[in-house]
C-alpha cells in the first residue's frame, strides 16, 4: 500500500554507475485504446504498470522526439502533505524544427490525452525469460493530465544555440520519480 515505511539504503545500488541525464531523445505515446490498454500506479514500486494494445506481450508504441544532448531532463517538485508531485520534462530540438512544429501543435491539441517518457539509458533484466528491458522516466499519469508548451528562438549570432525547448508538466504524480520498464517502438519507423 501506498502508505508503508521501508528503509532508504545506500548500498542498494549494487556497486553500479549513476550518472546525472537523460538520453537524447523522449518517446510520446497517446493514452488511447489504440496505443494503450491499460495503465495503473504501482503501490509497491514507483512506477506504471502499463499494458499495450494489441496482442499479449506487445510493446507500446509511440512516436519518437529527438533533442539537442544534454537538454534534456525530468525534475519534479512535492505539491505538500498528500498532493502530489508535480513532475517536469524538457529537451531542445534544434535539427528537424519543422516537423517538431507540426508535433507540438497535435501535443497541444490533444489536451494532455499522452504521456511523456524519457530513457535514462539503462537496461534491466525484467521478463521472466531474463531480457534486458529499458528503464524509462515518465511524464503524465493514467487520467491524462499533462500539458504541453515550447519555446522558440532562432539564435542571434550564427553559432549561437538555436530551436525549440518543449516542457511537459504534469501537476500531479504519486511519485517524485516514475518509471516503467519496457520498449516503446516508434510507430511511424519505416
């Protein structure tokens, strides 16, 4: 339950690296019955048991956004006692504007109906067959409740830094941190 006490211990990274960052890319996936069959929060880890349209054991699929290296990142920020975690993702797109342009005006229009999710780059042996599966930070919750904006600036100088910084926001999550544990393929991949 959502409500139990365990202890915090820092041995419990097993001797493994932890470097700060997010890849360089976030996979989009729209909560509809096409692209997701279920989801729900897990009481006993943090993280979304989420279940894929299709046949048993498919992988979600959604479409992939490409940014700028080290732009991306998900902070999030506790909303007090029993409110919640408001959880932020960023990145800057500066090659492929155009088409990051036609996505975030559908982003915008879908009044949060998606959800967000940025890879942290490691792999966990999860399934029962023992496969490597992609570890995974998540923007949104089960109900849709993100929002989407972006910046532009096209840079002064020539070699200035130039594009479009997105945010997701979702006000509110029941964990600081959410993963899932998973593959997203890209669906509109040739």
């Amino acid at each position: 339950m959502a409500c139990n006490f365990n202890s915090v211990l820092k041995g419990a990274n097993q001797c493994k690296e932890n470097p700060a960052g997010v890849s360089n890319y976030c996979m989009i996936v729209p909560l509809d019955s096409n692209h997701v069959a279920s989801i729900k929060v897990n009481d006993e880890k943090n993280q979304y048991d989420i279940t894929a349209a299709g046949t048993g054991g498919a992988a979600l699929k959604g479409y992939r956004i490409d940014f700028k290296g080290q732009t991306g990142q998900v902070t999030s920020e506790d909303n007090g006692p029993g409110k919640g975690n408001t959880v932020t993702g960023t990145g800057r797109v500066e090659i492929g504007i155009d088409e990051f342009a036609l996505m975030s005006r559908t982003l915008s229009n879908l009044d949060g109906n998606f959800l967000c999710f940025f890879p942290t780059g490691v792999k966990k042996a999860l399934t029962a067959e023992g496969t490597p599966v992609t570890e995974w930070l998540v923007v949104g919750n089960p109900t849709g409740d993100i929002t989407w904006s972006r910046a532009s600036d096209t840079g002064a100088a020539r070699g200035d830094d130039h594009g479009t910084t997105f945010t997701v926001v979702c006000d509110f999550q029941v964990y600081d941190t959410v993963k899932y544990y998973g593959e997203i393929d890209q669906e509109d991949a040739a």
